[in-house]
C-alpha cells in the first residue's frame, strides 16, 4: 500500500477547490498577450487595492523581517464594530477562519448543514474535519431556511449561511434570518459568511454584530479581499463569543496574517473615499450588465454582492468562446449548475468588453 493510501479516506474524498482562471493562465493557452485579457472571474475590486492601504503596505516592507502583531488590526475592527477584541479572530482570508470553525466543531461522527449552490468551500471545510455533510436543495437558487433547520440531526454541529451568497448573489432578509436563528439549537454554531455585505444597499443592511450577545452559538465571517480590494493579501476574520473564539484560537496559525495585510487592513478600514466610490462603481456597473444580459435575452439570478450569475444556453461553449476573447468568467458546472455562468461587476470599460464578447459568443 502507497503512503498515500494512509490518508483518511475522508481526506482523499476531497475535490481540491477550482479557482478563478488567472489571466497568466489563460495568455499561455490561447497565446494572448496579458494586458489584452480582461478578468472577471474571481469577484475582485476593479478599482483595486484602496490607494491608503497601498501606502500603509509600502511602508510595512521596512519590517517584513519581524514576525506580525495581530493587534493594531484586532483593536481596529474591535472599536469600529463595537465588540471585545476577545471576540475577533483574524484569517489569511475569511475561508482560513472557515476552516478554524470545522476543526474546532466537527469530526467524523458529526454533520454540517449547507445550502445547495452555496460556497464551494463549505464542503471542503467540513470534509477536511471528517464531518458528514448535509446539502439542503436550494430555493430559487438560495436558501431554503425551512428546509435547513429541518435537516438538522442530533449530531448536527455547524450550519453554514452565505449571505450575499456566492456564487448566486441571492440574499436572506435579515428579518428572515433571525428567525432563523432563534429556531436553531443552541448546540449548533451558525456561520454568517458575509464576505459581501458591503456591497448591500443600505436599506437591506442590518447590525448583524449586535446578534452576538444574542446568539452565542452564532459565528459571524467577513474579508478584505472584495470591496477593500486586497484579496492578494489575505485578511479576513470571525466574530464570536469569546468562548468560541477562544477555541478558534487555539486551532489557529501563530502567524496566519502578514505584516503587509496587517497593515494595509488597518489602513483600508479609514479609506473611506474609496470605499465609496468601490460601492457606487459596483451598484453602476450591476446595472450595465443586467442591461445588457436583459438585450441578449439572457436570464439572471437577481440578487446582490458584486456579481452577476446568468443561464447561458450551453454555457460550456460560451465560456470557451469568451476565453478566446480574451474574457474570464467564471463557468459553475461544479456548483451543480452547469448552465450557469458568473460575471464580476468590473470597471464600465471592461463590462462592455465583457457584454461584446457575449453577443459574439452567442452567435
């Protein structure tokens, strides 16, 4: 038997998560030149990195050579949201800290709740951990909380709700949620992954932080990586009760986020300008391409977040067909939709390019 037969089979069971094309990628297969090749795959700020973080980083590089200090960042985000810095844990990204909750909860012998067409990381999370996992069919591609609870088991011990969702956009009413919340056992953590909140207009947003007290088997997840434009470098976190972030703690790297996300976090947090002007760039440019979509006779799930989630009659030729334009979308035949594709809201320009190469694809 190979050493790689010793590997739980729980573990080898695992599909490794697909990402975005890179556009180096594609400019090797299709002989394109780089800055010919617009990406729209991958649900990154077209505007880019915030212009304060981009200075906070340059000047970090003078001590890369010191292990980081979480706690300028943690105390940052403990006063804006109002919470103990007891209750924050920071993440290399917000799928690390998703991570740190399975390993924390689930083992095998225990299950984990998730919607169908919801975040590809959440089976992974719970596979990697032995967990069984519990996929509810979705309702109008988002997800059915009724259907949730009643897939909860006695050994049931995560619960995973994307809100915005990924990849589909479609969004829970917070009133709806809480409900929800409240009909979930209490031996049940609830993770809230809301990596695309700050894309919400402002009437559907709520304080869901303040649930906390509320709730403590609730586990709130956000990022940096989308509308503060620093997905390069890494910095997401979790909110909890400090009883369980004290677990997640324990499970969690030493040094899992770097001085410069540290820093270009920290910085990010204030660049208030910026964060406006990311919001009303996504909000314009959801438009464009709804328009657009709408003139080539092309469904889309409606929704929010910073993307667009579309049916494309044989949308594996599509793609392909974009992908020799030089345009990244992103196909989601693995999401078990695979007449589906996912456009990033992108810059005016580039969403043109995108809605184009489209119409030409289509024929």
């Amino acid at each position: 038997m190979t050493l790689a037969r010793h590997s739980p089979a729980y573990i080898r069971a695992i599909s490794p998560y697909l990402p975005g094309k890179p556009i180096t990628e594609l400019a090797r297969e299709m002989g394109l030149a780089v800055d010919s090749i617009v990406k729209l795959a991958s649900n990154e700020n077209p505007l880019g990195m915030s212009p304060r973080a981009r200075v906070a980083v340059t000047a970090a590089l003078a001590g890369a050579e010191r292990y980081p200090d979480q706690f300028d960042l943690t105390k940052a985000l403990a006063e804006r949201l109002g919470v103990g810095a007891e209750c924050i844990v920071l993440g290399n990204g917000s799928n690390d800290v998703l991570d740190l909750v399975a390993r924390v909860f689930l083992a095998p012998g225990r299950s984990s709740v998730f919607s169908r067409h919801a975040f590809a990381v959440y089976p992974l999370a719970i596979m990697s951990a032995g967990g069984e996992c519990l996929e509810v069919p979705a309702k109008d591609f988002g997800h059915d909380l009724d259907a949730m609870l009643a897939a909860i088991r006695p050994d049931t011990r995560v619960l995973w709700i994307a809100n915005p969702n990924n990849p589909t956009g479609t969004f829970v009413p917070y009133a709806e949620l809480k409900r929800f919340l409240v009909a979930v056992p209490s031996d049940v953590a609830v993770v809230l992954d809301e990596a695309y909140n700050d894309y919400l207009p402002p009437s559907l947003r709520a304080d869901t932080v303040a649930w906390l007290k509320e709730f403590p088997n609730l586990v709130i997840t956000r990022t940096f990586s989308k509308i503060y434009g620093l997905a390069g470098l890494r910095v997401g976190f979790a909110l909890a009760s400090p009883e369980v972030a004290d677990l997640l703690h324990r499970v969690r790297q030493p040094f899992n986020v770097g001085n410069l996300g540290l820093a270009g976090a920290v910085a990010a947090l204030d660049d208030h300008g910026f964060l406006a002007e990311s919001f009303d760039v996504n909000r314009r440019g959801m438009e464009q391409i709804i328009a657009g979509l709408k003139r080539l006779g092309l469904a889309h799930i409606p929704g929010e977040g910073n993307f667009v989630t579309f049916r494309a009659g044989g949308a594996a030729s599509v793609n392909h067909k974009l992908l020799k334009q030089g345009v990244i979308v992103r196909p989601l035949a693995n999401y078990a939709m695979p007449e589906h594709l996912r456009v990033t809201v992108g810059l005016e320009r580039d969403n043109q390019r995108f809605l184009d190469a489209l119409a030409k694809a289509l024929g």
